[in-house]
C-alpha cells in the first residue's frame, strides 16, 4: 500500500516507513530483537480479498510465519466494525490468534502496551 501525499512520516530505526507512532514501537522491537519482518506485505483472505497485514514476521528458530496485526483505533465504531471483519476473514482462511496471528490493540485513552508488545515478540516470534 502506498501513503498519502500529506501522510506523516514515521520510520522506524532501520528506515522502514510505517503508518503510526505505535507501529513504530513494534517496527523497533522486532529490528531491536532480531526478528525479520516485512512491512505490509500483500495476503489474499478469499472473504476479504487482498489485505496488507501490519507485519509478516518470521521465527527464525522455528521457520514459521505469523501476521501481526496492530488495531490502532479501536474506539472509532467504523474502524472497529470494519476490523472485526477483517480478524473473522484472516480466521476463515486459517490465520488463528495466538497460532499464527498476533494482535495488539489500542484506544485513543489506552495506548499500545509496549509490555504486551515485548511479551508476544518472546513467546511467538523468539
């Protein structure tokens, strides 16, 4: 996916461009731990059509892939909705919470808990 003209720009340690001040703190955990990842990389859910997951990250020991999704504006009702679809469409296609997908999650009064973040890195992805 592409950004807006008039999109801000945040980039993570390593340069990589992504969307919030929250992805940033992810972006940086995963670059700070070593864990390999790419930036929204395409992925067809059949029920939902193409989607660009957050990150695609890999554990290195393990050789396995997880897609981590950050749900950065939770308490906005269309954002909400529209995300709540997208989790049942990565669902039907096999990606399951705590299998294979990571999510985190935050509010405009609850922001991402960089403790959630740290610990979901040592327990999928290290």
């Amino acid at each position: 996916m592409g950004f807006a003209a008039d999109a801000p720009e945040y980039y993570s340690d390593n340069g990589v461009r992504v969307r919030s001040k929250s992805e940033i703190i992810i972006a940086n955990m995963l670059e700070n731990t070593g864990v390999p990842y790419k930036y929204e990389c395409p992925l067809d859910l059949a029920a939902k059509g193409t989607v660009s997951p957050d990150f695609t990250c890999l554990n290195v020991r393990t050789r396995k892939e997880y897609i981590w999704e950050h749900f950065g504006m939770m308490d906005d009702e269309e954002y909400a909705n529209k995300n709540v679809q997208k989790i049942n469409a990565y669902e039907e296609k096999g990606y399951i919470c705590g299998v294979n997908l990571i999510m985190t999650f935050e509010t405009s009064r609850v922001p991402v808990n960089t403790n959630v973040v740290r610990e979901m890195i040592e327990r999928f992805l290290l």
